[in-house]
C-alpha cells in the first residue's frame, strides 16, 4: 500500500488535535459492539457513534452523504439523490455491509444490499458503524461491519416539530413529529415528504428525472412492571425516482423515460425484561421484525417488471452480567430464525419470474471480560442455510488501558461470511445477465489494532486504527460471457488500511471533528472499482451558549477510484473530488428558527459511477417550529 508523507503528516494533525467522535464522552454507550449497552471504554470493536449533535452539523441531508464523515465508508451513488446509493466499508463490496434501522435488518432481500438512495430520515438521534468482521455478532452481511440507524427517543412530557424547506432543483421538503414521554407510557411519530424536480441524470441535455420520497414511522414502549416491558416500532417509506437508461446497450445511458416506484417497510415487535439476584442480571428479549420491499419498474409509463420481497425474523437472547470484585463477566445467547419470501414477476413466460422461500436458523454466543485496566471479548456464530453449507463465524477482541499515556490499545482478529444474493443465483435478464445456482459463499478473515488517546484534559482525543482482511470466493459479474453471469473469484481479495478520527473542543462554542482513511483494496493484483485510495471529511460547528445563531461547515474529500466503461468494457479512473457543504440559523423566536443550507458550494462536476452526472451547487431555505 502506498503511504505517502501526506499520511504521516496527517497523522501528526491527528495526534496534536484531534479525538474520535466514538470517544467523545467516557459513558458513550455502544450497542454494535456487544448486541447489548456497553459502555465506548469497554469495547473491543472500531466503532464510530454519530450523536444528534454531529448530525445536525451535518445538516438535514440524506444519510449517505452524513456517512462521508465517518472512516473508510465510500460512497457510490448512481447519479443524483434518489438513484441507487452504495456503501462500501474498508474496501468492500457494498452488499457485505449490514444495515439496521430501530434494529430491523434493511437490506433487499433480493440483493442482501441496503439501497441508501431512500433513507432520509429528519428524526434519527444517533449513527453507529462498527466496521470489519462482524458475523460472529450479526451474521451474514457483515463483512464489512455494521450500520445502525435509530431513531430519536421522546424525553419527558409532550413536543412537537414542524420544518418546511425550499431550495435548487425545485426542491420541496416537510416533517412534522410529535412526541409524548411518561411514567409508563413513551410514544413518538412523525411523517415526512421530500421532492425534487433533479436533474438530467444522463447529461444529454434532455428533461430532468424527479424523484419523491414520502415516510413515516410509529415507535412505543410501554412499561408492564418494574422489570418487564414491551415496545414496537415501524417506519414507512414509499418513493418514486425517474432515470435514465441504456436502451442501446451502448454503455453509455440514453434520454428514457424510466422510473421506479417502490415501499419498504421495516417494523419490530419486542418483549423485554430484566431480573436481579446475588449480584447478577439476566436481561430477556424476544423479538419478531420484519422487512418489506416491493417495487414496480416503469418504461415510458408502462410497467416492466414487479418484484416482492419480504423478510421476518424471531429471535430469543439472553444476556447474564456477574461480577466479583474487580472481574466482570458479560455472556449474551443468541437464538435466530429468519424466512425471507421472494417473488419476481418480468411478464408472461419471463425467465426472471420466479417465487423462492430461504430458511436460516442460527444460534450465537458472545462473552467479554474486564480485569481492571483489561477487557477481552469472543464471540461465535453458527448459522444453518437450507441453499448453503452451514457456516460458523468467530470474533476475538482486546484492550488494554494505557493510563500513563491516558490512552488505550486495542485488536481484534475475525471470520465473517456473506451468501450470494438470489438475483446472483437465480437472475435471468437474457439481453444481460444470468444468474449462477453454482456460487459459493464469500468468507473473509481479517484483523485489526488501534489506538485511541486523550489529549487536553479531554477536550482532544484521537484515534488510528489498521486493519487488513483476505476475501476467499469473491463473486463478480463475468462480462467476458454473454449473457453476463456471477462467479466465484479464484485465489485472495486482499484489503487493507489506516483509519484516523479525531475531535477537538476548541472552546464552549466550536467544534471539529475529522476523519481521514488510506485504502488498498485488490483482487489478483488489481485494483477494485469504486474503492478511493483516500477519503477525508472535515466538520466544523459553533453553537455559542445562549446564542441565537448557530452554524456549521463540512468537507469531505474523495480520493481517485477506479470504474468501468460498459461501452468499451475497458476501465477508466473517476477523478479525486471535495464536496463542501454548511448552513446559518437563527432563532427568531422561543419556538421558531430560520436557516439557510448549501450543498456542493464548490460547484465540483463529479461522478461516483462511471457515465452518471450528480447535482452542481445547490441553496436550501427553510423553518423549523418547535414545542416542549
């Protein structure tokens, strides 16, 4: 891998300036890292929480672009918002990360893939990321970690929230939210619309392709006794996106008239309950979630093919906690079954319609230790798949506080897996792509050490973490064949990298957070597509006390990165670009505030993929109300 002097002396920014947003208070508590609360000072795990307030300084946009900031998460996404969105984390493939939202599984039971291009989400009070090898805790899809969306909870007594927005591209946003917390009783809802005129996604000069996104969501809890509760939650999204296509097959997209009309619905239903005794707890949660995701594809207006995916899961885990002394004991058991239901409907007599039911039953272990100074972990999974061998994943983790350097080391060495979507397996596309019943599952072992520093009596901390992880079977689409179809890759996709974060209190006012990462990520010696070797976000923001003026500023760089040109199936290398974004506010009054938004100030032409034009520069005004 090719570490520069640039590297080094980022490092040495770090180290004088800066903490990670993951350490940013001692009783940060984590639920990526165990399945369960744990505090940030006893994980083992590279985690990355994003807390309320460094998402407002982010501003209200859509999460993928909130994600920039975090370390070794590439975005790609297929043109401007509403497209096809990707996330890659420390180099790979964008369907070996697993997403959750209120802790329900989001991705495409088609693909095994998030698609972030409808997540925009004005009410989330927090982003976790724990990234490498994170089966042996979540199962299959996480190879490259996990993102855990959640949603804002409802503090005590009532409130509620109104904001509009209007702005470039004809661009038209309104939430409004309500929240009520008492002594046994906590609910919250909101609903949200989002819609935009866009831009000519094929940059031919012919008419815009809009897109609307409508959602909302319900969450409850509600306090049976003293030790057991119940709570439930559920969010809705329906979206319409229009695009353009390569109805030649050229390579090269075409001025078309198509859209994709779609609803995804991810709910979760959960009994929870807790018991005490001679210095032990048991912590119970029984818990069905489910997922859909259906969408109709449109070509001039007339309906082209319909798919139906849906997905539901129960689940039983206990969790004990002992101490004696200065020993602590964690040990969770986790049981899983999980259905997903597919159906896949292109026409009469089309090779693609087709209507599968996938079982997996899994059972999981996780247990951590802390002796003083000292905290180990181990975890394990084993996961039984009707289409696949049955696969057992492993974790082990360290760290050991460095109080003389008012620091902390850490590493952990891992086994993760992902199985191959059923469009790889079974698609049937005959101008295109035909799927492969043959393919074996991925499996990737990797490990990683860190460390993590405060600095200034707390108000600077930072982080630096190396990983590097071996993929075995990579599956990638052949386009030496035709039709097109997946394979297994022969021989090793290695990964690997440098991972820096860092905040700094600069005073009560301002404050910064940075992130930089440098990635190698290869396959037989070759560079993968869409893997930038550098990424960099900056984000500053001053909120002084008892001010009525608030405002932040972002920048997130991304390094050159590979791609292919479908027209000539040759490669081609997308260009390095920043993209700055900030915004003013002010309160007017008690409950109202006004604000100003930019996106893309420098105006930086730019392509996440190859062929797809994104948005220019754009301003954004709006209000917001709020109450209690």
């Amino acid at each position: 891998m090719r570490l520069s002097c640039t590297l080094l002396s980022s490092t040495a920014f770090f180290s004088v300036l800066c903490s990670a947003p993951t350490l940013a208070q001692d009783d940060m508590i984590l639920v990526t890292a165990a399945r369960v609360p744990v505090l940030a000072q006893d994980s083992t795990a590279s985690v990355t929480r994003l807390d309320a307030a460094d998402l407002e300084a982010r501003g209200p946009l859509f999460v993928a672009d909130i994600l920039r900031s975090v370390p070794s998460l590439a975005v790609s996404r297929s043109g401007p918002e509403g497209q096809l969105t990707q996330i890659r984390a420390r180099g790979s493939e964008a369907n070996h990360v697993l997403v959750l939202i209120d802790g329900v599984e989001a991705a495409s039971p088609f693909t095994g893939e998030a698609d972030f291009a409808n997540f925009l989400f004005d009410d989330l009070g927090s982003i976790e990321v724990a990234r490498g090898e994170q089966s042996a805790l979540w199962g299959a899809d996480a190879i490259g970690g996990v993102i855990a969306l959640t949603t804002r909870q409802p503090g005590e007594g009532r409130s509620f929230n109104l904001s509009g927005e209007l702005g470039s591209f004809e661009t038209r946003r309104v939430n409004a939210g309500v929240r009520y917390g008492g002594d046994a009783l906590r609910m919250r809802a909101g609903i949200g619309d989002y819609q935009t005129d866009g831009i000519d996604v094929s940059g031919t000069g012919g008419e815009t392709d809009g897109y609307r996104n409508s959602n909302g969501h319900f969450g409850v809890r509600y306090t049976l006794s003293p030790a057991w509760s119940v709570d439930g939650s559920v969010r809705w999204i329906d979206y319409e996106t229009a695009s353009d296509a390569d109805r030649d097959y050229d390579g090269r997209l075409d001025d078309t008239d198509n859209a994709r009309h779609g609803e995804q619905v991810f709910g979760r239903l959960g009994l929870e309950g807790e018991q005490a005794r001679d210095g032990y707890t048991l912590d119970h949660r029984l818990t069905y979630q489910f997922t859909s995701d259906e969408a109709q594809s449109l070509v001039d207006g007339a309906s082209s093919g319909f798919s139906a995916g849906s997905r539901d899961e129960l689940s039983y885990q206990i969790t004990a906690q002992w101490s004696a002394g200065s020993v602590s004991n964690r040990l969770t058991a986790l049981l899983e079954h999980q259905v997903d239901d597919l159906e896949n409907f292109a026409g009469a007599g089309n090779g693609a319609n087709q209507s599968r039911e996938i079982e997996t039953t899994a059972f999981a272990v996780d247990y951590g230790l802390a002796i003083a100074a000292f905290d180990v972990s181990f975890s394990a999974r084993h996961e039984q798949n009707e289409l696949f061998d049955n696969a057992t994943t492993w974790r082990v983790g360290a760290a050991y506080d460095l109080q003389f350097l008012n620091g902390r080391v850490r590493a952990s060495v891992g086994e993760a897996v992902k199985n191959p979507g059923v469009f790889e397996l079974y698609g049937f596309f005959p101008a295109f792509f035909t799927g492969n019943p043959d393919l074996q599952p991925e499996t990737s072992q990797g490990w990683e050490i860190g460390f993590e520093q405060d600095l200034m009596d707390g108000r600077a901390r930072w982080s630096a973490v190396w990983f590097s992880s071996e993929l075995e079977n990579e599956i990638f689409t052949d386009f030496g064949v035709f039709p097109a179809t997946a394979r297994n890759a022969n021989g090793q996709s290695s990964r690997e990298g440098l991972e820096l974060e860092g905040q700094f209190e600069v005073s009560d006012a301002i404050s910064i957070f940075a992130s930089a990462s440098f990635l190698d990520s290869k396959q037989g010696g070759v560079d993968e597509i869409r893997r930038p070797e550098q990424l960099g976000s900056l984000t500053i923001s001053w909120a002084p006390r008892d001010s009525d003026w608030y405002a932040a500023a972002s920048l997130d760089y991304t390094g050159e990165q590979g791609d292919t040109d479908f027209g000539s199936f040759t490669p081609v290398t997308l260009d390095a670009y920043t993209l700055v974004s900030g915004q003013f506010s002010r309160r007017i009054s008690e409950n109202f505030s006004l604000y100003v938004r930019g996106e893309n100030l420098l105006d930086e032409g730019y392509q996440d993929v190859f062929g797809y034009h994104t948005r220019g520069r754009g301003a954004f005004f709006g209000v917001r109300f709020n109450h209690g």
